[in-house]
C-alpha cells in the first residue's frame, strides 16, 4: 500500500508560536531535529506530511493509531525511517522533501 501527503509550510510557522501544539504532534526527537536546522517549519511540516503519509499506506486495520504513535527519526546516512509504536515489524519505506511553501511524503507498506 501506498501514501501521500503534501503540507503547506506556513502552517507550521505559526504553530512555532505555540508549543503545546508542537508537543501534541510531534514526538521529542522530532522536535529537537527540527529545531537544530535552519528552517524548522519546513522540517516540522515534512515529519506531519510523513506521519499522514505512513497512515494513508496503513491497511485500514491499522489505521487506529495516533498521530503521536508514528515517529520519524532520521537514520545515520540523514534517511528517513519510521517508527510505529506497538508495530516492530511494520516494513515502511519513506521519502519526504520540503520547500519554503511545501513538504511532501511519500510512503510505501510492503
Ligand atoms: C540528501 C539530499 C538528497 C536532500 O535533497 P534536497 O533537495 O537538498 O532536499 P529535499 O527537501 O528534497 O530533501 C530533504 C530530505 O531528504 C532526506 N534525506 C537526507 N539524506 C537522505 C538519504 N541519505 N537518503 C534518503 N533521504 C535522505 C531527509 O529526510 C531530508 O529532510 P529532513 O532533513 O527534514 O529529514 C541532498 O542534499 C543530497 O545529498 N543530494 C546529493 C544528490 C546527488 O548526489 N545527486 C546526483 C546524482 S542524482
């Protein structure tokens, strides 16, 4: 099964303002990640667009998940992998890519 999602930027730029929605969507390491570069909403925006990506690849008998349950971490190569809480063997390949207006992902369940 296949995902996608596409996110405008300018959002998230808004939600720097507040971070109790920032910490209600992201997990931790996402947020330092994205803090530690120079455009944070766009990185911000892209892990969102990946978390609605990976839910839409989900079989629907998967999908009762929050939003906070998927996680995306990059690997040591700056890849992005996915984390599904309570779901170790789910194979998830990801790719995202981000802009000053979008962010977009794309994700393959096999
Ligand atoms: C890594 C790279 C592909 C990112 O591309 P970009 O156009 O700068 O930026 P994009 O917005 O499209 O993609 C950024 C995302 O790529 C992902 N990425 C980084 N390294 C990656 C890797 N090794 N494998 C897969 N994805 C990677 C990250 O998730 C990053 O977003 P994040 O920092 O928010 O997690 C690019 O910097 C690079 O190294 N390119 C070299 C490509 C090359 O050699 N091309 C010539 C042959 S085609």
């Amino acid at each position: 099964m296949i995902g996608i999602d596409i996110e405008e930027v300018k959002r998230f730029n808004k939600y720097l303002k507040n971070s109790k929605i920032i910490k209600r969507i992201f997990s931790q390491e996402e947020i330092d990640y994205s803090y530690s570069k120079k455009n944070v909403a766009q990185h911000l925006a892209v892990r969102f667009a990946a978390k609605e990506a990976v839910w839409k690849a989900l079989s629907s008998k998967n999908r009762k998940i929050a939003i906070t349950d998927i996680k995306i971490i990059n690997n040591k190569y700056g890849k992005p992998e996915v984390f599904i809480k309570n779901k170790k063997n789910t194979k998830m390949e990801l790719s995202i890519s981000h802009t000053d207006k979008y962010a977009v992902a794309v994700a393959i369940f096999s």
